[in-house]
C-alpha cells in the first residue's frame, strides 16, 4: 500500500494546505478540497490537473489556472 501527499504551496514554496490519499488516487481529486480555504490569485499545477471542470472551477473563482495540456487532447481549453 502507498500514500501520497498532496500540497498547495504559496509563492515561496512554503505549504499552505495539506492533504494526504491512497497511492492509487488521482492526483485532481484533490485541487478542490484543498483549495476550498485558500483564494489564490493562481494556481500552477502539471499535466495530472489538466480538466475542463477544475480550470472552470478556477475561473469561477478568480483564480488564473496555469495547468499544461495533455498530449492526448484534441481540443484547446476555453479561455
């Protein structure tokens, strides 16, 4: 069995929220519960973030998601 940990870290790289899952779970199940206390003007994250629904959740909330896309997407995101 593995964990991992996941961070929302501020501009500095000091750890602003924490939380902790399975191994086996998607890394983008966590952006919004650990985002549901913070309101930050951006949010950087890799390729494992990439989603239509969390950019739209970002936008809603005033927050500039910098995300990658995936290789595999065939559409470009909504600005």
């Amino acid at each position: 069995m593995t964990t991992k940990i996941h961070a929302i870290c501020d501009a500095l790289g000091n750890p602003v929220e924490l939380g902790i899952t399975p191994g086996q779970d998607a890394d983008i199940t966590q952006a919004e519960p650990l985002l549901e206390n913070i309101d930050p003007d951006a949010f950087l994250a890799d390729k494992e973030y990439e989603a239509d629904r969390l950019s739209d959740r970002l936008i809603q909330r005033g927050i500039t998601p910098f995300i990658p896309l995936k290789r595999s997407r065939t559409t470009c995101r909504k600005s």
